[in-house]
C-alpha cells in the first residue's frame, strides 16, 4: 500500500463507527485512476462497501485488480454525455448497493472525485448534521432567479438558471404554459417542481429508497430527451419526495470559475482553498497528479 501514496489504514479510522457509509462510483476512462479512488476510500473506511458502474464500452479495465470490497454494475449502462444515461448508471450503482449492504448512507463520486476531509470529519458530519441529502439544488422557475441564489459563476450565475430553464422545463416553445403541460403528465393531481444543480450528492438509507418506482421511471422518460439531464434527474426526483430533510450544501469542492462546461482541475494552487472549503470531496483532479500525494498527507497528519 505505502507503494502507492495511499493512506494508513490506521491513520484517521475509528473503528466506531455509529453508522454504516457506502460508495457509489462513476468512470468510463483512467482505470489506475479509479483504483487509486477505491484504496484510499478502503483505507480511510475501512473498506466500506464500494459498487462502481465504468463504462466498459468506453475504456477495458481489470476488475481483477480492485479490491474484493468493490463491485461492478453488470451489464453497464452505455453512457454519453449529457444524456439521461449517465443518471441511469448513477442509479444502477446505488441499487446494486442497496440489495447487496444497503448501508446507512450512500455517496456518489466520480472517478476523478478524491477525498479532502479526515473520516471522522466526514462520518460526524452524516451522524450529527440532522439531514437526510446533501444536495446541490435550486427550483427552475420561469426567469425567476432568487437573489440570494446569484454568482459570476458555475451553477449559481444568472443565465444558468435561463438555461436549466430552457433545457429542462420547456418543449418546443420556451413557455411557462408548455412547462406546466410537461410536468401535468407526470403527475395530473399534483404536477412535481423542477430542480438542478450539481451532479454529486450524498443520501441516507430513507432518502436511496425514494430513488426506487414509477415516479422514477416518468422522471427517466420525462428526462430522456433533454439536454445534461444528470444536472437536474436526482435534484428533481429527491427534492419532491415528501419528508426528506435537504442540505444544500453538498460538501463538495470545485472551481467553476473559468467558466465553460466542465471545473478546472485542480493543482497544489488550489490546496488552501480546498482544505478551507469544509468540503468532504473534491474534483477535478488529473490522474497521479502530485496535489493527491499532498492531501494523503494532510489527511494522515
């Protein structure tokens, strides 16, 4: 293990634990990346029950390599981006891991995702917070824009919101009257209310069970044909779900302030920022790029 720059076993795990954490994991390229992911997670958790959904069509891989507590989705989801295949395979992942450890809380992470914050921090965080999700969200509203909601950048500038708008509440007309027949369809007696934000987010046992069922085979019809569903898929489905208590902060850390698509990805630039942020995880970072040695570091100290 010490090969590799993983983590002590021993360094910052308490054998403890009030609770149970599993992992659910997307990739579709950067195997050795990927299983860098899966180590350091088995070592700060103890190897915690880990089900991956890799995208095999995409890029080969050996599952021979993985450590016995991970498993893959088979068969996998084929998967584009910006398509409402990416939530299918997030999904995919978080079911396999309810029937097989269904554990007390369920987290979702990308193969370039890495941890940034001790376990302790992060399982007193899901024990003690009073939440049932952490996730990034804001309601899509017909060029409403909440004020305290507005920033220069990523998710939270001003024509985002317009955007989501357009992508995911309209049809041909970008019309309110054509949203409320859309979302009449999923549900005629109460129609649901659209939400989006950020991909990544954490859910309790209570919440992963609402992620089952016919509102989330009409959420997967509804959103089949529109543009980045991932964006708003989970936001819609969980933020509907009666009794679910929501953090929006979804303990995450990425710099969207480049501007474009996708974060930049992250340097030793960025570490102050990152160590500061109160995130659990963070993304993008490079594969064996030098900044994940220094927060191995930072987490063992």
């Amino acid at each position: 293990m010490a090969s590799t720059g993983m983590i002590d076993q021993h360094s910052n795990h308490t054998s403890a634990n009030p609770f149970t954490i599993g992992f659910a994991l997307l990739s579709h390229s950067e195997p050795q990346q990927l299983l860098r992911l899966v180590k350091t997670l088995g070592c700060l958790f103890d190897n915690p029950p880990i089900v991956c959904h890799h995208d095999f069509g995409q890029c080969a891989l050996n599952e021979k390599l993985f450590p016995d507590n991970v498993q893959f989705a088979r068969p996998h989801v084929s998967t584009k981006w910006g398509h409402i295949s990416v939530s299918q395979a997030a999904l995919k992942a978080i079911q396999l891991l309810q029937e097989t450890r269904n554990p007390d809380w369920y987290i979702l992470l990308s193969g370039s995702d890495y941890p940034v914050a001790p376990p302790r921090k992060i399982l007193s965080d899901l024990r003690d917070g009073g939440y049932d999700v952490y996730l990034d969200y804001r309601e899509i509203q017909y060029k409403i824009i909440p004020p305290d909601q507005c920033a220069t950048y990523g998710y939270y500038r001003p024509e985002w919101s317009e955007m989501a708008w357009r992508r995911y509440c309209t049809s041909v007309r970008y019309l309110p009257d054509a949203a409320d027949r859309l979302l009449q369809r999923l549900n005629p007696d109460r129609p649901p209310r659209i939400f989006a934000g950020d991909t990544w987010f954490m859910a309790n046992r209570k919440a992963a069970a609402m992620l089952r069922g016919p509102f989330i085979e009409q959420l997967i019809r509804y959103y089949r044909k529109r543009f980045i569903p991932e964006e708003a898929f989970f936001q819609t489905a969980l933020c509907n779900a009666p009794g679910l208590r929501i953090c929006r902060e979804h303990k995450r850390y990425a710099d969207w302030t480049a501007g474009g698509s996708h974060p930049k990805l992250l340097t030793t630039e960025d570490l102050p920022d990152i160590l500061n942020s109160g995130a659990h995880f963070a993304r993008k970072f490079v594969p064996d790029s030098p900044v994940l040695g220094i927060i191995d570091r930072e987490l063992r100290a």
